[in-house]
C-alpha cells in the first residue's frame, strides 16, 4: 500500500512506502486522507479531497497551522470497506493528527473507527446519516455535512411556507438508507406544518421504469388533489425518474435532495421546469461572494469549477476544526473536540454550523433552495426549518 505524504504549498514532497512514522511536536499538524480515490465512491470523494487540498494549501500560504505548515498524507480507499479500514490504520500509524474520510457512513466508517480507536478526530467528509459521528463511530467523529433528514424537512416547510403546497407524494428509492432518511425528514416536516401526506411508493433506482407508480400516483392526483411530489433518489435513477414523471404528463411540482445538485443529468430531462431541491453552495454565481472566491480558487488550481455542493462541506469544517487547534493551542483530540462542542450557530463561508457533544452532524442549519429551468440551476431563498428534527426521525425509529 502506497501512502502519499507532502506539504501543499512547499516545494517539498516525500513518498512513504508501507513504512511507519510517529509523530513529534516537531512534526507540526498533519491531515490524513483515507479518502476514495477510484472505484464509484471517488464521484463523491475526489472533489471535496481537492477542495481539501485547496484549504491546505490556502492556509499553508498564510503560515500553516500551530506555526507550522500542515502535512498531507494520504491512501485510496478503492471504494472498498476493508481497504478503508486498512489504509485509515495505516494513516493513523503515519501520525495524522486529523483523519478525513469517505463522504457516506458505510464507507466512510472503516477508516473512521481506526482514528476513534486512537483517539484521533475523524470527518466524513459529505455522509448525510447521522450515524457518522457520535453514534455510529465516537465522540471524535464528526460529519461535514448535514442530515440527509434537515433537505426532506426543508423541502416541506418551504413548499408549505411558501408555494402554499399542502399534499404531498413521497416515491421512495429503497436502493440506499439516504433515500429513506431524506423523506422521513420530509414526512415529519409536513406533517408537522399540518400538510398532508397522501400516499408513498417505493421502487429501487436502478428499475428501468416506474410505469405502475406513475398509474398509482396519477389516481392519487385525481382522487385525493396531491399537488406536489417529494423524490427521494441519487441519479442516475432520480433522473431517470423525473424523466418517466413529465413524459407521462404529470406536470406538478417536483421535490428532491441535494443528491440531485449540479446540472450535469440535465440532458436526460429536456425543458423541465418546477423542480426544486436544497443546496449549502453554488459553483457558479453563488449569492455569497466567499463561496465564489474558492470556487475560482478551486478551478485555478483544478481547471474547472466544482461539479456540485459536495465539494464545499469539508472547508466550511476545516476552518472550525483550525479554529478549534488554534485556540486549543494543540492538536489532541479531546481537547479540540470540548472546544467544538460549544459551537453554537459559528459562522462560516457556508453560514452557521453547530456542534454539541450529541450530535457532530447539522439538523438545523439554513439551505438554499434551488430551482432548476431551462437546464439551469438558479439559487433561491435561504430557508431554516424553525422546529428541531426529533431522535425519532434522526434515527428513523419505527414509526417514523
């Protein structure tokens, strides 16, 4: 196994190979990656590592961390869970200070359990199940970006809130748990605003068709006034999906998650309109002019701007993790993990974010909800969720 270890930002770099390396207080910080790097998980790890790598050469550039720069090494994952597991403990052995991982809890977990066995701090780096921190991994796992349940309730409050859409229709893609939770979040939040959940169906994303929940949806049209549906799906089947959905003539408004993001499956649904989704940054003309100045950094550096949200997540966290070294004046898990637990609401380049001993993943910060349109991808209002997404619907315990 071949670990890579350099100093983004110096004209230095040294390759390890299978060797161990224990760190001293002369070795400043160094951050790991145990991070998918081939296999199909690299479609949503290899953008939020470059954003990574971006950070640390960004900060490198302004004197690195604890007077020191930041060290990188790294390791592919392969997409494979015992290779995770492998290359984590083999980060951990080369004296990473901070382990990023795999943007999804089962993937992601390997690596994780490796640095919370070395009480080292762990990020997944874009996993939406809350597991992926303190519940399914420790007290120093944290995940970079927010529940998978925070975009289904969003959807609701603000479909409710504002478009005034009272009746909703969940199509449920049973391929992966994030589905599931999108819509359970959506589930409670519609129903929390007293809107009405008239019907579900279920089909698994990789199904050429959906013909018959297309026919059980329209009666549900015509006999109960559904005026709205949330899409619980990851392309290419959600795609595939809103594809059937308007090719069958069903012209309402269109609900998904940020798995959707980006305008790169666009092709595949020409002219669609009325379809919405929550988004924490643009890639192009974001509303905020910080998002926009890494998103050019990122594409001076890489040749090409990030292809969806999930690039940002992991500098947002990098900075509260810095934060959290720079005052701690160390790097020591436990120590930087107290001092993130009192993040309340700190502001960042993606707006606030919360931390608690609890939870290490958002359920209550604000989104962007996208409209998409003439195959664009226009941001809309901010919207926050104004009640907190209950344990039951976090862990989606029977019933809910």
């Amino acid at each position: 196994m071949k670990i890579k270890a350099s100093i983004l930002g110096l004209a230095c770099s040294v390759f390890v190979l299978g060797g161990v390396h224990n760190a001293s207080a002369a070795d400043g910080v160094t951050i790991g990656m145990a991070v998918a790097f081939s296999g199909w998980m690299e479609a949503y790890d290899g953008e939020a590592a470059k954003m990574a790598q971006l950070w640390i050469e960004q900060t490198n550039a302004k004197g690195g961390l604890l007077g020191q720069p930041i060290k990188v090494i790294s390791g592919d994952t392969k997409t494979d869970r015992v290779e995770g597991a492998k290359v984590g403990q083999d980060l951990v052995k080369q004296g990473a200070n901070l382990l990023l991982v795999s943007a999804d809890y089962d993937y992601g977990a390997p690596a994780a359990l490796q640095a919370q066995k070395a009480k080292i701090i762990s990020v997944f780096m874009g996993a939406s199940d809350p597991k992926a921190g303190v519940v399914g991994v420790g007290p120093y796992s944290f995940t970079a970006n927010n529940a998978g349940q925070l975009e289904g309730a969003i959807m609701a409050d603000w479909g409710y809130q504002k478009k005034n859409l009272r009746k909703g229709y969940m199509l449920v893609d049973e391929t992966i748990e994030y589905n599931k939770s999108v819509c359970a979040g959506y589930n409670w939040s519609l129903k929390n605003d007293k809107g009405t959940v008239v019907g579900q169906d279920t089909f698994k994303g990789l199904d050429p068709t959906i013909s018959s929940q297309i026919t059980r949806l329209s009666e549900a049209i015509r006999n109960d006034g559904v005026d709205h549906i949330m899409l619980c799906s990851t392309n290419p089947g959600a795609a595939s999906s809103v594809r059937q959905l308007r090719a069958a003539g069903i012209t309402l408004p269109i609900f998904s998650a940020t798995a959707m993001d980006g305008t790169y499956w666009l092709n595949s649904v020409p002219g669609l309109k009325d379809f919405y989704l929550p988004s924490q940054a643009l890639a192009v003309n974001d509303p905020r002019p910080a998002v926009n100045e890494i998103s050019a950094a990122f594409e001076k550096k890489f040749g090409k701007p990030p292809t969806t949200q999930y690039a940002y997540p992991i500098y947002a966290f990098l900075d509260l993790w810095a934060k959290a070294v720079t005052e701690a004046k160390t790097t020591d898990a436990a120590i930087v993990v107290a001092e993130m637990n009192k993040l309340k609401d700190a502001p960042t380049v993606l707006g606030p974010r919360t931390f608690t001993p609890k939870l290490h993943v958002q359920i209550d910060m604000p989104m962007f909800v996208m409209s998409y349109a003439d195959s664009k991808e226009t941001p809309g209002e901010e919207w926050r969720i104004k009640d907190t997404i209950p344990d039951a619907v976090l862990y989606r315990l029977k019933g809910n």
